[in-house]
C-alpha cells in the first residue's frame, strides 16, 4: 500500500500558500518596471486581458491536474495521460534549478535588509553592491566571498528547516506568518512612500495611460510574459500545491481569490515603487524616466541611493522595503522546492526527510559553489534569462498541447470535474482559451525569445558562458526529463490503476 498523502488542514490553507509562491520577487521589482516601460496606465488593459485569457484558463488547469491525479507534475501527468510524464519532469528540474539561483538574490535580500540599518551602503550604492558586497570579478571567476557564502547558507538552513515540516508543519505554518507578515511591512512601507514630496510624479509616470503603446505587439507579449511568471503557472508549483487539496475543494474559487490577490499585492507594489522614484526625481531635478530601472538594479542600487536621501525616514521604508523582499522570497522558495521534493518521492517511495535531504542537500551545494563566488551576479541573471524565458515557457505549452492538442477527450474529463466540484463552472470558452490563445502567445513569446538569443546572444556575455550557463541549463532540462522518465519507479508509483483507467 502507498503511504496516505498529506493534505492541507483547510482550503485556507491552500490559499496562503498559492498566494504565498506568486507573490515573490518579482511581483515586487519586477511589475512595477514592465507596467511602466509598456504604457503605465494603458498596460493595465493588456495585463488584465491576459488575466483573464491565459492566467486563469491555465491556473485552472494547473489546479485540476494536481487535485484530480493526486500527484506532484509527473505522476499528475502519466495518471491523466502516460506519455506526458517527460513534461512533468522537465517542469520539476526547471523548478530545482530556479530554487538553486533564487536562494542567492534572497540572500541578497536578507543582508541588505541588515545594511539598511544604518544605511551602510554609503553614498555609493552600485560600487558598494558589485564591488564591495558582491566582490564581482571579471570573467569567470570561482573565489569564494564569504558574506555571500554565509548568506546562502543561511536562506538555505531557514527553508530546508521549512520543507523538513512537510505540508501542514512547514509550508502551511510558514505562510500563515509570512503572508500576514509581508502585508503589514508593505502597507506601512506605501503609506510612507506615497506622504514623501514628489509622490505624485512617480505615480503620473506609473498611471499615465500611454495608448500609443498598446498597438505594439511587444506590450501584450509583456503582459502574457508577466502574467504567466507572476501567478507561479506552468512549470509544476501550483500542481504540486493542489495534489494536496482534498477531494471535493472548490478549485475556481480558489484560483479567483489567488489571482486577484496577487495582482492587487502588484498594483500595490507599483504604488510604493513609483512614489519613492516620484521622491527621487523631485530630489534630483529630473524627469521619473531618468531614475527608473527593473530587475537586480533597482532593488540593490535604485533603491538604497534614494534611501540615502531620504534621511532617517529612509532607514524605515529600507528595512520595510527588503524585509518584504525577504519574507516574499521566502515563501516562493518553498514553493519552488516542493515539486522536486514531492516528484521524487512519488516517483521512488522516498520518505519526506529523505527526499529533502537527497533534494535539499544537492541544491543547496550546488547552490553555495556557483553563487558565493565573485561570478554571482553572472550565474543569477544567465541562469534566471533562460531558465525562465525557454524553460519556464516550453514547459507550459508542452503541458497545455499534450492535453488540447493531442489529447481531446481529457480536456471534456477534465472541465466535468472542475464543474462538479466548484462554484464558478468553466465551459468551452475556457477549452478556446486553453486551445488557441495561451499556447499560441506563449509559443509567440517562445520562438522570439530564440530568435533573439540565437540571433544576438543574451547581453554581452561571451560565448562560453552563454553556453555551459544558459544553453547547458536547457540541456539539463531535456536531458534529465528523459532519464528521470525512463528511470524504474517505486512499486507504489505503478498503483492507482483505477485513476489511470478512466483514461483508457
């Protein structure tokens, strides 16, 4: 007999945690930039129509999957049909491998939460990031920086100590502190940031409608783009979270509540953002545009240059501003590690402590070797480029086609089940969304993130690193999906026959 399989104590339960992985990082430095650079106000349209197109079609699909086959994405998937197992495993080593460089930017997080008293940075923020904290060298260079190596080894003691609690104990008690927790510093830190002189500037470069922009097709692929990695969809989280819900949990309900509950933490976060670079401007007599940035820049180096001129009510909003960071991060990690964790032991019979300790363990080395070096930063932004725009993205069209495309009559099992279980019904407009418009823009969004790197490479980074970093990644993904695939399971994995004969 196979050993029951957790479950969380309540629905509420699952909420948390579904809202605790799609608030992360990115929510926070990364959609307050993309809303910005396509249109400000007028992204909201493109942003809110890929909500509702391909956010919600597939976060449906995501929730049907893991609740109905009872499985993290691989045993999910070979119970609904047998060959899209491989698709299953390539989305769990995409998680593994985003879990490995994410433990380092939280890390980052985590210190600079601890600089920011103080505001130990100086007057310098980008020296002090790349040469004085990061210690980054030129080319390849594996030297160990000791802050960095304590740092990750930190996050990583912090969320294996998580995951070792399992399901009730780990991920659902993390979320119901952190959740709660992440909510309170980031109200406080927005009601700060919109009372500081030149709130409103920022806020007309973040609100102003620019219509013009709408007419290009790069805005909505952004939209897709950002919808897609916000909600924590398509690469195997929100499957593994829902294999644990019990057998009659409203899915719709849920997955409503989870997507309006992320994209007003988003709007939130523009809010806040756009105030202190609205300050920033107004401080530095130039217009929003010339301070704004995305990614790693604004969070390590925008960011602590306008605390520094803020003054003491600096020192508040910098701790408010990376704790959030932190807290945010640290519930996506969670999530991110529980599919590898919960495949492998569907897959090998593996107890919990051991499949986090096997799975833990080999990431976290891998994880202090590459990014506590003086080449962090490289590893973080190749890794993180093509892990998401080719491997995050290949996964997800390869779950949705197997079943729309070349699987047709599970596409009706599935949406009867949704219907009978949840209090908004899906019906064929769902089955067109999942058919036509989510694969189509995602492939779109596929074939010229290729294109590009084919064509011009990934920014200016020389050849070899492109190679064993970026494209060596996505041969891993394909690679070991085949291997893991082919790999002899557990005698309880090939149980459960009555699941896979409806599908006969």
């Amino acid at each position: 007999m196979s050993t029951q399989r957790e479950s969380w104590s309540a629905r509420s339960g699952f909420i948390l945690a579904a809202i605790g992985s799609a608030v992360g990082l990115g929510n926070i430095w990364r959609f307050p930039y993309v809303s910005y650079e396509n249109g400000g106000g007028a992204f909201f349209i493109p942003y809110l129509i890929a909500l509702a197109t391909a956010g919600f079609p597939l976060l449906f699909l995501d929730y049907v999957a893991g609740q109905k086959y009872h499985g993290a994405p691989p045993t999910a998937y070979r119970r609904m049909i047998k060959s899209k197992e491989i698709v299953g495993w390539w989305q769990v080593l995409v998680c593994t491998v985003i879990g490995i460089y994410y433990a380092s930017v939280l890390s980052w997080a985590g210190q600079y939460t601890l600089y920011a008293f103080g505001q130990q940075w100086g007057d310098d923020p980008q020296t002090f990031f790349f040469e004085h904290y990061l210690q980054n060298g030129s080319g390849l260079d594996f030297g160990i920086v000791p802050s960095l190596f304590i740092g990750v080894a930190i996050v990583w003691a912090l969320v294996l100590f998580i995951m070792y609690g399992g399901i009730r104990k780990g991920v659902e008690l993390a979320n119901k502190i952190c959740i709660p927790l992440l909510v309170i510093m980031f109200t406080i830190m927005v009601v700060q940031a919109v009372q500081l002189n030149g709130a409103s500037a920022g806020l007309n470069a973040f609100f102003t409608p620019n219509w013009e922009k709408m007419a290009n097709p790069k805005v909505w692929l952004a939209a897709y783009g950002h919808v897609f990695f916000s909600m924590s969809i398509g690469f195997g989280i929100m499957v593994t979270y829902s294999s644990y819900l019990k057998k009659n949990a409203n899915l719709t309900g849920s997955g409503l509540v989870v997507g309006f509950a992320n994209s007003s933490f988003e709007v939130m976060a523009g809010i806040g953002i756009f105030s202190v670079l609205g300050f920033m401007a107004t401080q530095s007599g130039v217009p929003v545009s010339e301070v704004v940035s995305g990614g790693i820049g604004l969070a390590f180096i925008a960011f602590p240059k306008i605390i520094s001129n803020m003054g003491d009510a600096g020192t508040l909003i910098g701790i408010l501003f990376f704790g959030s960071l932190f807290v945010a991060g640290v519930t996506s990690m969670a999530s991110i590690l529980q599919v590898p964790i919960s495949a492998v032991k569907d897959k090998f019979g593996w107890s919990h402590k051991k499949a986090v300790s096997v799975v833990g363990g080999v990431s976290a080395l891998i994880s202090l070797a590459l990014f506590s070096t003086k080449t962090a930063i490289t590893f973080v932004d190749v890794i993180d480029h093509f892990a998401n725009n080719i491997g995050v993205v290949t996964g997800a069209i390869l779950s949705i086609i197997w079943v729309t495309w070349f699987n047709r009559p599970v596409m009706d099992k599935l949406m009867n089940h949704i219907n009978a279980i949840s209090s908004v019904k899906v019906g064929k407009g769902w089955a067109f969304m999942l058919t036509i418009v989510t694969p189509i823009s995602l492939i779109v969004a596929l074939v010229l993130s290729v294109f590009s790197l084919v064509t011009k490479g990934y920014d200016s980074y020389d050849l070899a690193t492109q190679l064993i970093f970026g494209w060596g990644v996505v041969a891993v993904f394909a690679l070991g999906s085949f291997l893991l695939t082919k790999a002899p399971a557990h005698a309880t994995h090939h149980q459960h026959k009555s699941i896979e004969g409806e599908n006969a």
